[in-house]
C-alpha cells in the first residue's frame, strides 16, 4: 500500500514523465483534477482500475480514499497538474498519509513556466541581463500571501518572473510590475493553457499586459513570464561552451582564454 503523487506535467499527456506513467499504471486507484489534467494521461492506467476525479472532493473526502487505501492494502496514484511542489496542497495530504501509516511517494512533472518557455523557445535565464527566475503569485486571492512576498517586492530585483494563478486581475498585476521597477517595454509572455490543444500563446508587454488579456478573455489556466531575458537578441554568450573556459573535460584554449579573462577586466 501506498500513495505516489504524479507530476502530469503542463497539459500534453507526451510530458508525463516515464516514472509518473509506470506509477500510474502500477496504480488500484488512479485519483485526478479533470478540471486541470488532460483526460490522455488517464491512458495509462490500468483496466479495472478505480477512477475518481478529485475536482468536487475536499481534502477530507480525499483523505478517505487514503484510508480505504490503509484499510485494503491498496496502491493510489494522486495525479497533479504541472509539478507537485508547486500550489499543489502536497504537504497536507503527505502529512495525513504520515498519520495514516501510508508509505508515499512524490513524482515530479514539468511544471507550466518551463512549457511556457519552450513554447516561444526562450531562455529564462540569460548572461547579464537575468541569473534568476521567481516563481510567484499575485496577493489578494483566495490564498493568503506571506507579508514579505509580494510582486511589486520581487519585481525590484528586474529578474525573469513566472506569475501564476492571477490573470483574472491583470491590471492589479500590471501595476504591480510597474510599480516595482520594470520599464514599460519588459517583454511579457501570456501562456493559456500551454501545451493543450487550444494553447494560447501571446506576446506583449507589461504596458500591453491588462490589454492583451482583456483582448482575449483569459482568466484562469493562464500564466504569465515577465523580464528582459524575453527579449530577442539579449544578453552576452554563456561562458559554458566558451573555447577560453575549462573544467574537469576541456582544456581552454590560451588565446580564447586570454581574450575570455581580457573581457572581465
């Protein structure tokens, strides 16, 4: 008996991960949010096998199929969308399996920014221009933020943000951005439901921000990139592949890397 929680992974049930699909079909009770997973990751369980769809339960109705779970010596595959780790309610249910006596298991999935990301085949983290990506939400809904955390707090730092879960107040967020010190022009990405056959991918800007969503209606399964590493054509070249830069399998080449150590000067 045991619960393992399943990454699906942005939408497209190809981005489930081997393991996630192996634990799905090892799977008696195959628990999932119709309402976020895409109905082919369902393709890997087995025959026979209980399906319950987890979007009219509670956390307590939830936990009683975890007892059942208990009781009969049964495997439950609790799939999420995206990843796990990320607003997914997995420390409560990993706390209450603890209490139970129910050995888990957390397989991670590819989480909706990295998709986002891939889909306008960009780099979030560019030389000189943004070293780190935050991944946060919008205050004022139904969750409660940390008094530390807050958009305009994160947006002073001008690296690559992933903002999730607050397209329904697009222009509370936009003012937020501006507000915390991103110019006008930053490039924006307005990713609705990426990697879904009804994907929309919009591009604009944090000034174009409450328009472009406005435009076309999105206000949920919507996620936004936001930063100058969005850009076309920013940035320096990485020093990974670099002929002047070595590590423990290449040598640098002397000139390159002269004229490599010249640059930093």
């Amino acid at each position: 008996m045991k619960v393992v929680f399943i990454g699906a992974g942005p939408g497209a049930a190809d981005l489930l991960t081997l393991r996630g699909a192996a634990a799905i079909a090892a799977a008696d009770v195959v628990i999932w949010a119709a309402s976020l997973v895409h109905p082919d990751v369902l393709s890997h369980a087995r025959p026979g096998a209980r399906i319950v769809d987890s979007a009219a339960l509670t956390l307590e109705q939830t936990l009683g199929l975890y007892r059942q779970a208990a009781a009969e010596d049964l495997v439950v595959a609790r799939i999420h969308s995206g990843d796990p780790a990320l607003w997914g309610a997995l420390g409560e249910q990993l706390d209450a399996c603890r209490e139970l006596g129910l050995p888990t298991e957390v397989v991670p999935g590819v989480s909706s920014f990295t998709a986002a990301a891939a889909a306008v085949q960009r780099e979030l983290t560019v030389p000189e221009v943004a070293q780190s990506v935050v991944l946060t939400r919008l205050e004022g809904g139904k969750t409660p933020m940390p008094e530390r955390e807050s958009v305009r707090a994160f947006a002073a730092h001008g690296a690559t943000m992933a903002v999730f879960l607050s397209a329904a107040r697009s222009g509370q967020l936009a003012a937020e951005l501006l507000t915390g010190g991103y110019a006008p022009d930053t490039p924006v990405v307005v990713a609705y439901r990426v990697t879904w056959p009804e994907e929309l991918v919009v591009r604009c800007t944090v000034g174009t921000l409450e328009a472009a969503v406005k435009e076309h209606r999105l206000w949920k399964h919507t996620l936004f990139l936001v930063g100058p590493a969005l850009g076309e054509g920013v940035g320096t070249r990485s020093h990974l592949y670099h002929p002047g830069h070595f590590h423990g399998f290449r040598r640098a080449d002397p000139a390159a890397r002269a004229a490599l150590r010249a640059g930093r000067a």
